[in-house]
C-alpha cells in the first residue's frame, strides 16, 4: 500500500536551512504530483508547495517563495522540501502528500516530521 | 486566493448526537473540488469526503457531505466516541494552490 515517510526534521537556529526528504513506495512515484503541507502547533493546515510528476510544473505559497523550494528525485522515490532563511513563524510539522491528478484531494499523507525553530 | 471559512470554531455535542459543520468559500468553487479532512491528535489527517458529496474509501455511511458554489456542509448523523475531533475544509479548484479553511473542533459535551 501507499507509504510517505517524511525525515530531516529537528531543531534549527533561525536563519539557518534544513532539507526535509519524504520517501515514497507501494506505488509508482513518477506518476503522481506531491505536496508539501505544514502546520504549526496548535493551529491549522497551511497549504505550502506542490510539484507535478516530473518536477516540470511548481508551485509555493506566498510565504514561503523564495526560501522553500520543493524538488523531487524520481530515481530515489523521493520527494524533498529544502527551506532556507528560516524563522521561528516556520516551527510546525511538516507533512507531504500524494495526489492522483492536478485538481485532486490529498488521499495520501505522511505521518509528519517536526521542525523546530528556535535561537 | 479562494478564502474558505469555517464555522463553528468549536462544537460541543455529546455521542449520538448529529453534527453539523459549515464551510463558507469567498469565491465559487468550480466542480464542487470541495474536500474535508479529520485530524485525531498526534495523527495526520484522513481524507473524509471528497468533490463535496463523496465518500472516501472505508468511510463510514454516518459521514456525508453537501453543497456546491460557495457553502458546504460536512453532517456526521449519529456521533461516535471517535468522531470527536478537528475538521478542515480544503479547496482543489484552483489548483494547484490548495487552500484549508482554520478547522472545527468537535468536542464531547
């Protein structure tokens, strides 16, 4: 079956970068579009960026354009988010999601991996 | 940037009791590409209802979904114990920058 498991997470000084990896199997990765989603303690999902099956077509929210970038490996299976400039504001876990098509619900999520930004 | 606000912010109900959550969008949400999800604590969220109306795979029949244009309703019949937790809206019209609404809590009376 479909299995997201997301790494890389931890604690972080702000204004430093950290790579999250989100490896991916039970299905055919280069297939399918993926999304990065976040959610700081306590409150709600915050829709981040998305990549299609190819890496051809991205997409970020405003708060995170220009310091997140989301990339994929297709030969690994695996999805990445490489956030630089971080801040306190980007403390929260971080989940990647799988979707089958462009205008899709996330049927598929990971279990999450936790950044911490702190000084 | 489609808006999606949900109300209440909070509801208290006891086990059997029916439950009715609002989603407001602040533009119309072509397709119904309307979605709920429900988060438990510690877990990731879990797909409910998909396209406004549709139930995602294993998702008991007390869970359905209503609406199109700009307001839905995500109704659960007949509350179970493990019913009682967060729920988001999401949009999937204008893809590909998906947007949640801030979640209701569900909460045992």
């Amino acid at each position: 079956q479909v299995q997201l498991v997301e790494s890389g997470g931890g604690v972080v000084q702000p204004g430093k970068s950290l790579r999250l990896s989100c490896a991916a199997s039970g299905f055919k990765f280069d297939n399918y579009g993926m999304h990065w989603v976040r959610q700081a303690p306590g409150k709600g999902l915050e829709w981040l960026a998305y990549i299609s099956y190819d890496g051809s077509e991205k997409s970020q929210a405003d708060p995170v354009t220009g310091r997140f970038s989301i990339f994929r490996d297709n030969a690994k299976d695996t999805l990445y988010l490489q956030m630089n400039s971080l801040t306190t504001e980007d403390t929260g876990f971080y989940y990647c999601a799988k979707v089958s098509g462009y205008s899709s619900p996330f049927r598929d999520w990971g279990q999450g991996v936790l950044v911490t930004v702190s000084p | 940037e489609i808006v999606l606000t949900q109300s209440p912010g909070t509801l208290s109900l006891s086990v059997g009791d029916r439950a009715t959550l609002s989603c407001r969008a602040s533009e119309t949400i072509g397709s119904s590409f309307l979605a709920w999800y429900q988060q438990t604590p510690g877990q990731a969220p879990r797909l409910l209802i998909y396209a406004a109306s549709s139930r995602a795979t294993g998702i008991p029949d007390r869970f359905s979904g209503s609406g199109s244009g700009t307001d839905f309703t995500l109704s659960i019949s007949r509350l179970e114990p493990e019913d009682f937790a967060v729920y988001y809206c999401q949009q999937y019209d204008r893809s590909p920058m998906y947007t949640f609404g801030q979640g209701t809590k569900l909460e045992i009376k």
